[in-house]
C-alpha cells in the first residue's frame, strides 16, 4: 500500500513536470512569433496592426465558443501569421484595396498564400498552421485562391480566418463601420464564406462593438481597463507597433501595454472608447 501511494505520488510530480514543460515551450513559441510579428510592424505599420486585431478578434471569437486552450491558440497563430508571404512586398500592394491593384500587383498578391505556407512550413512545429495559412483565400463555393478547394475541404481555421481576414480590410482599407463590414460579409455568405460561420460572426461582432458607439475620449495609460477599445495606435519610441487601432482591451493587453510604458511614444494618455 506504501508502495503504491509512493508510485502515485511520482507520477504525480511527473504529470506537473510536464505540463510545466508544455507551458514553457508554449510561452517560448509564442514569444518567436510575437517577436516576428513586431518585426513585421517595423517594416510595414498597417500589416502589423491587421495581423495583431485579426489574431486577438479571432481569439476572442474562439474563447466565446468555450474552444479548448489548444484550439483558441491554434488559430491565434495563424492569424498571427497568415499575411507574412507579403512581407517584403511594396507597401502598395499591403495597403491598397484590392479592386485598385494594377494586373502586375495582383499576380503578386494572389502569390502570397503560398509565399506564407512556404515560410512557415519550413518550420516542423508549424506545418498544421502552414496550411492553414495556404488556404485562408479560398472561397466556399471554391472559386478562391490557390487551390480551387470548396466547402468543407478548406481547413476549418481558414474559413474562420478569410471572414476576420475581410472584416478587418472592410474596417481599415475600406473605411467601413462595423455594422457595414458584417453586411458585405453576409453578402457573401454560401459563396465566397462558410455561412454558418458568417452567421456565428455577426452575432459575435454585435457583442464584441455593443459599447463602441461613444465618443472617443483621453485616458492616462495607468487608466486603461479591459473592455476599452483602442482610437489609435500604441507605438513605441523604436517604432514598434505595441498595439494598433481598432482592437478591444483584455487583460493580457492592459497588462502588456502598462509593461512597456515608459517607451511608449507620445507620453502617457492614450485615445479610447468606453
């Protein structure tokens, strides 16, 4: 009997080495890509900010389905990197809504889903995200990008993803509201996006920009909450784009943005909506 609690109480203590292991590796992978992503904001400001609002949307889209951890991550990297085959691009073919690229800058742009798969691929912890990534310009009636793949045969993270994806260029090339981005999405919903997803979407967006519709107002950093969304962009004095327009606060993000606050550029009040 002695023996056996002994044993029980080994593997016990091996159970929690583990799982410290894990979460471990998970905060040393997170910190690579996090440190990509700043590289990326470096190099082109309004990337950065879309694959920063594109990744925390998805991850609270994900935590308001009460997702298992792995899963909300999961798809919080990709969206993290889904973009990354444009790094390097001119800031042309980044910025511009697509209906304005010229024919040479859209064969570019129509490139980069397999430019991101190829990088990230590259990558043997990374190669379920990389696919993912290939597919995140695929329409549901299959008449996407650059596989032709319909329905169901597009990863289920990649349709999650061409919906934010849009949503966030709707709001930030387009200059769409909130309640016009979610139209043109339903607009496409059976054709160009999974519509059940669409339709979890929009309900998801309604709550997640019920108390935006207030005036912006002025805020010291050390009065930042969860729950405020963010007027404009957070960067620091090296040019590193700490946390863009347009994203709502969580906890994780007040208490990074507090971390960094004596190198953020401007002083200490920041423009929110509350």
């Amino acid at each position: 009997m002695e023996d056996q609690e002994k044993r029980i109480h080994e593997l016990e203590n091996e159970i929690k080495s583990l799982k410290d292991v894990r979460k471990t590796l998970r905060h040393n992978f997170q910190g690579m890509v996090q440190l990509l992503v700043e590289t990326i904001s470096l190099s082109n400001r309004f990337l950065g900010g879309h694959l920063k609002r594109t990744s925390v949307m998805i991850k609270s889209f994900l935590e308001k389905q009460n997702l298992p951890k792995d899963s909300v991550f999961f798809a919080y990297y990709a969206a993290l990197l889904h973009d990354i085959g444009l790094v390097g691009e001119d800031a042309v073919i980044i910025e511009k809504p697509r209906a304005e690229l010229s024919e040479e800058e859209e064969k570019l742009f129509l490139l980069h889903p397999v430019r991101g798969y190829e990088i990230v691929n590259s990558i043997y912890n990374l190669k379920r995200i990389a696919a993912s990534i290939r597919a995140h310009h695929e329409n549901y009636d299959g008449t996407g990008f650059p596989d032709k793949l319909i329905g169901r045969e597009i990863p289920e993270v990649s349709r999650l993803l061409h919906i934010v994806d849009d949503f966030d260029h709707y709001r930030f090339k387009y200059n769409s509201t909130p309640k016009e981005a979610v139209a043109k999405l339903l607009d496409g919903a059976g054709t160009v996006y999974d519509p059940e997803m669409v339709n979890q979407f929009e309900s998801f967006i309604n709550l997640y920009y019920q108390d935006t519709s207030h005036t912006a107002k002025t805020v010291n950093l050390d009065r930042l909450e969860s729950g405020m969304y963010l007027d404009e962009d957070i960067i620091l004095s090296n040019g590193v784009l700490l946390a863009p327009k347009g994203i709502i606060l969580d906890n994780l993000a007040v208490a990074k943005i507090h971390s960094f606050s004596s190198m953020i550029r401007g002083g200490h009040v920041i423009r929110v909506i509350y």
